[in-house]
C-alpha cells in the first residue's frame, strides 16, 4: 500500500517552481516533488496526478491559471500529445536561456566543473530545420509516439521537418489509406546537396514490393528506397554539403540533423581546438567522416575510429569524394581501437552517442594525453560526467552550447580541454 500523500487521479494547484533537465515544470504537492510538462517557471498551474513513484510523481496540465510572460503559441494541433518536441510553449529566448543553464547545472553539479558556460549559438532555422524523421506506422496511420507512450499519434505535417519530409509523408500517407499494408516503421532522409530524398521502409511482410512503384512513380526527387534493409531502388545513399564538402549518407550512417547549423558547430569546433599543420587527430566515433573529412586540411594526418560498418563505408567514399588523402578510417570498437594506435596524437576530436565515452575509452585517451580534447556532446549529463572523468589531467577551457535542436529540451556542446 502506498504511503504517499496523494493519489492517482487527484487534483492539485501549485506554482512551477524550476523546469528540470528535460523541460517539464517543478511543482511541490503536499512535501512531493511532481514534474508537469508543458509548463513553465512562475505559472500557477491545475494538474492531475497520472504517475506515483517512490520518490516522486508525474502530473498532466488541466489549465494554466497564471501563464508565465514566456509563453508562446505552439503553433501545432498536435503539440500536446506529440512527443517530438516539448518546449514549443516556450518563447525562443527563454529556450535558449533554459539550455544554457541545463548544461551549467551538469556541469556544475555532475562534473563539479567550476567554469562558466558560454553564451549559446541560436539555430539558423526554429522550424523546418530537420533533415531526418523516424514514423511509426499502425495499418493506416502514421506518425510518432505521445510523449511517455507507445499511443501512435496520426501526423499530416511536422513543423521541425523540411518540407520536402513533409511532402513525402503526404505521398506515404495516401497509400497506406489506399493499400493493406504490414508496414512497422518509415525513415525518411532529405540530402541538401541534390534535393534527394531516402526512404527506408520496414515491414512485417517481406514480400509487399507494391509500394516501391508507387513511391518511386510519386514521391519527388526520391534517390533512394530501402525494403526490409535491402536496396530496392537507387545507388543506396543521399547527399549532403557541408563547411564546403560532400558527404555520401546511406540509410544507417549518422548525419547531423539540422544540416546549416551543424556547419556553425564544426567551425566552432575546429576554431577552438587551434591546429597546426603538423598535427595528427584522432576522431572518435567518426560516423561518415564528417569531421575528419572537415578538419583533414588543417592538419597533417587524420584517424576515424567508428563502430557502424556502412558509416565507415560511407566515410571512406567520402574522402574520395572530396580528394583527401591524409584521412584513415578503422572500423571498430572506440575502446579497442584506440589503443592499437602508434601514432602521437596531438588533438582528439570525440562525438559520442547520448551514453558518452566508454570508462575504458576515456583512460586510453588519458594515456595518449593529447595536448587538447574536443568534445561534442548532445547530452550535458554523460558530457559533464566524463569531463570529470577527465579533469584530473585536463583543464576545461571552454564549454559552447549550440542549439541544434529547438523547440525541444535538447542541446548539442562544444567542450574544449587542455592538458595540464
């Protein structure tokens, strides 16, 4: 029996105190903590209690008595179930006010990091800026997950996608209202470069080859089509320019999903790692060489390491593409490879997925003892974690928001080291 204060279903008003890491509101009801999303600081707020942990509980907003001045329109009817994004009720300069002091709270209390964070980088772009979406589909409906649910919320159009998404979603669409269907989940890629688009279909039916015509006969500019993991239309890839190169992306290999503000992240990037032309980089999760392919002509040598095999696929054709000779990819575990490396290795580049740096990656880049590390990271928390990791032999130098993703709670950081 539970030995909280309130009940499931219950009814409350308090006032948001804080918005915690992932953008919902901060209430305090009767000594409980209840997070309530879709709030923000200083709103006194009706909610209903929905979750009851041991701990803490969740509540759903019912009505906002006392708005915030930092509320805006979310500008989509589906904002309230949809969890593709959660902070559109959010003016764009207090977004970019709360993704500022997210990563000094990690860094100040996780890391325990004495450094002030730098001002955030905007986005170019607030809407229709992704150049990728994952859609999940139930027979005739398409679309993404509610927010905490397996609820399949039916989608027309995305206001953080590119229009040429959208238009395809609308030609996907159309045909599952008109054809039976065992199709689970479609991704759909937009390449900068040539206006091309990916599409990469997953279905229970192995067999169902009758959505390859007419996605071919109907979606425009389509490059490429993937069925169950196989091929089935097009040469296997899209393109994308960027900081003045190509890049060849299969269905599999990462790219940055706001394309125009990810060359401002690299720039930034390579700007504070301050290289020479007798360096040799290291890149660590390297994907389809982005990075190296960039920072290839500052320095005299450059190793990726990446795990994904068609990212490394992808990456070796793209130093060809670009005529760079002075890039090597290895296809591998990070913490395995990095330490057959014989060479000396003066900067670390290291983009790693939301989980962070494997421990025992982090002690071989301590031994190697680079004179910098650069360290891109799109989650404060893993980030600010290995930073402390790392500040027994490196000095935090400067740690740079950018807000590759708004309306939603994520943030990407530039973090500079320096050995003592």
């Amino acid at each position: 029996m539970s030995l909280m204060p309130i009940k499931i279903d219950d009814i409350y008003e308090s006032e948001v105190l804080f918005l915690e890491n992932e953008g919902a509101g901060v209430c305090k009801v009767k000594g409980i903590t209840v997070f309530v999303p879709k709030t923000l600081v200083g709103e006194k707020i009706r909610f209903r209690i929905t979750e009851i942990k041991k701990n803490y509980a969740r509540g759903k907003l019912i009505e906002i008595i006392s708005p915030s001045p930092d509320r805006t329109e979310s500008l989509c009817p589906y904002y309230e179930e949809c969890g593709g994004c959660d902070l559109r009720h959010q003016s764009d300069n207090k977004n970019l006010e709360f993704k500022r002091q997210k990563v000094q709270t990690a860094v100040s209390k996780i890391g325990k990091i004495n450094i002030k964070v730098e001002e955030i980088i905007p986005s170019f772009k607030n809407e229709n800026y992704r150049n990728k979406a994952s859609f999940k589909v139930e027979e005739d409906r398409i679309g993404f997950y509610g927010s905490g649910t397996y609820q399949l919320v039916d989608i027309n159009y995305c206001r953080l996608l590119e229009e040429e998404i959208n238009n395809a979603l609308s030609v996907i669409r159309k045909y599952l209202k008109e054809n039976k269907n065992d199709i689970k989940e479609v991704t759909i890629k937009h390449g900068n470069a040539m206006n091309e688009l990916l599409i990469d279909i997953y279905s229970t039916n192995k067999k169902d080859a009758k959505i390859k015509d007419y996605l071919v006969s109907n979606v425009v500019n389509l490059k490429t089509l993937v069925f169950n993991g196989k091929i089935v239309y097009g040469n296997g890839y899209i393109s994308q320019i960027s900081n003045g190169l190509m890049f060849n992306c299969s269905a599999d290999s990462f790219f940055q999903v706001n394309g125009v503000t990810a060359e401002k992240l690299y720039e930034t990037a390579i700007k504070e790692a301050k290289l020479s032309k007798n360096d040799v980089v290291l890149d660590l999760y390297s994907g389809t060489g982005t990075i190296s392919s960039i920072v290839s002509s500052y320095v005299k040598k450059v190793i990726g390491i990446e795990i994904v095999e068609d990212a490394v696929l992808d990456a070796n054709c793209n130093i060809r593409i670009n005529n760079i000779s002075n890039v090597k990819f290895i296809c591998g575990d990070a913490a395995k490879e990095i330490s057959k490396i014989k060479e000396q290795i003066d900067v670390i580049f290291v983009d790693p997925p939301r989980k962070g740096i494997n421990r025992d990656a982090i002690a071989i880049m301590k031994k190697i003892s680079p004179r910098k590390i650069i360290y891109i990271s799109c989650n404060p928390v893993t980030m600010a974690r290995d930073l402390s990791y790392l500040s027994n032999m490196y000095d935090v130098k400067k740690i740079i928001p950018v807000d590759m993703f708004p309306k939603t709670n994520h943030v990407e950081c530039v973090c500079v080291l320096k050995l003592k």
